[in-house]
C-alpha cells in the first residue's frame, strides 16, 4: 500500500490538429455516410470501374511509373498524383447509389 508523495492525476488536454500541426485533416467520421457497401458487389463492381477510368484517362498509371524510375524525387508531381487518386476516389464513390444510413448510437455501439 505504498503510495509516492505528489499530485500524478492524469491530465486531458483537447488541442484541434491544425492549431497543433499547422493541417487540417478530414474528420475520421462522415455524418453522410459512404455511398456504397463493400460487401455489396454491384456497387464495388462499379466503383472500381469508375476509378480505374478516371486513372486511365488522367494517365495516372504511366506518370506514377515515370516518377519512380526517376532518380530525383520530384515531390510535386507526387501531390499532383495524390489529389488525382483522391479525385478519382471520390469520382467512384460518386457512381455508386447512395445507401440508407444505418442508425448509429453510442448506446447501441
């Protein structure tokens, strides 16, 4: 039972992420939901047609392999290929019928 002298009480401190790092990120939660279910093949199906389109037609492919057979790393053309997956992400998404949101709560999870 022996207990040290001082005040070790455990302290929570709420700092917003681009206050701290300077970047805001995107919330890890979506209150509107994902268009699709992974488990729903129809509307995997057509999502993963709808970004290998959009990769193909931005020439994705070729630019990722132009860019990691250079020497010098050109980190601008790696942002550009980052918004590009990203748009095309969100492009597929787009494709997909948008599934009724299951009711969430705290409670229930």
């Amino acid at each position: 039972m022996y207990r040290l002298k001082g005040d070790h009480r455990a302290f929570h401190f709420d700092i917003g992420e681009e206050v701290l790092f300077g970047n805001e990120q995107a919330p890890v939660y979506d209150p509107e939901g994902r268009t699709f279910r992974s488990n729903d093949p129809k509307a995997v199906k057509q999502y993963l047609k709808s970004v290998h389109r959009h990769l193909e037609k931005n020439n994705v492919f070729n630019r990722i392999t132009k860019l990691m057979s250079q020497d010098v790393p050109n980190h601008e053309e790696a942002e550009r290929l980052d918004r590009e997956m990203t748009q095309a992400c969100a492009h597929g998404s787009n494709q997909c019928k948008k599934r009724k949101q299951d009711y969430w709560s705290i409670e229930l999870h």
